[in-house]
C-alpha cells in the first residue's frame, strides 16, 4: 500500500463534513467520486463519497 499524504483544503473540508477529525486521517488515493484515507495511528482504512 502507497503512503498517505496530508491532506489539501479541499479534502480537509471533506473529512471534517463526514465529522472525522482530519488530523488523524491521510490521503493515499483520490479518485473522481471516493476518497480513499487511511488512519494515522491505527492504520485502519475507509472509503468516503466526495
């Protein structure tokens, strides 16, 4: 699996709109429709709707 990245304005603003806190969460894969992050510390990963 690809490292995460920080996430940009944009993404945070999405994660916080899906009340996760953007801290915890990096970005590893950003397609038109989903977002694919993954946890900081936990590494557990999650699919959000843009």
């Amino acid at each position: 699996m690809k490292k995460g990245k920080k996430p940009t304005k944009r993404e945070y603003e999405l994660l916080k709109m899906h009340r996760l806190n953007p801290a915890n969460w990096l970005i590893f894969k950003n397609l038109h429709n989903k977002l694919h992050i993954v946890h900081r510390e936990t590494g557990t990963i999650r699919e959000i709707r843009k």
